[in-house]
C-alpha cells in the first residue's frame, strides 16, 4: 500500500512536531521559533496542534542548510523564501499566459482568411 493509496500529497499535513523534528534534524522548539518567524507555517490540527507535510520537513532541512553551511541569517533566509515563492508564482502566471496566447493565436489563425 502506498501513499496515493490515502490520497496523500507532498502538501498533506501529517507529522506532528516531534516527527517533524526528527525527520528534519531539529530540536522541536526550533520548529516553533521557525513558525513564529513565518519561515515555515504547518498546518493545524483542531486543538492548534502543529502538522508538518514533507515539503514542510524538505523546507525545515533548507533552512538549516542555508543557517548551517551557508552562514546566512534567519531574516535573510525568510527573504529568499519569499523571493523563491514569488519567483515559482511569477513562473506558473508566466506558463498560463503563454497558453493563454498560444490559444489566442490560434483562434486568430483558424477564423481569419489567409
């Protein structure tokens, strides 16, 4: 049985904060200062519990990367995380358009004569 058995994506919150730390190597409470920053926001469960999704914990491992090897400050990594976010948001508006145009075209080009 797999994950896609339970409809499970990469964005499913499932791991609570003590998974979520050991998976990411990080102590849990540096998983709450990371929440309270907004460099990564878990979901919830219904009593405000935190849940990580994988790409949480992927996320949760860049920081660190970023922190550890490459010396940079937390408010500098939440700013390149929000550039990065930015830049794949801009991309995908970027790929609708062009469908957008490729559609246009050739509407343009089957009901105008040669």
């Amino acid at each position: 049985m797999d994950a896609n058995y339970f409809n499970l994506s990469d964005d499913t919150p499932v791991y609570v904060i003590s998974v979520a730390a050991q998976l990411s190597g990080l102590h849990p409470q540096t998983l709450r200062q990371y929440d309270r920053m907004g460099l990564v926001s878990p979901g919830r469960t219904a009593g405000r519990g935190r849940l990580y999704s994988t790409r949480d914990i992927v996320l949760l491992r860049e920081v660190q990367r970023l922190s550890q090897e490459e010396g940079i400050n937390l408010a500098g990594i939440k700013r390149i995380l929000q550039l990065e976010s930015e830049n794949l948001r801009l991309h995908d508006e970027v790929m609708r358009l062009r469908a957008e145009m490729a559609t246009i075209r050739a509407l343009i080009r089957y009901e105008l004569p040669p």
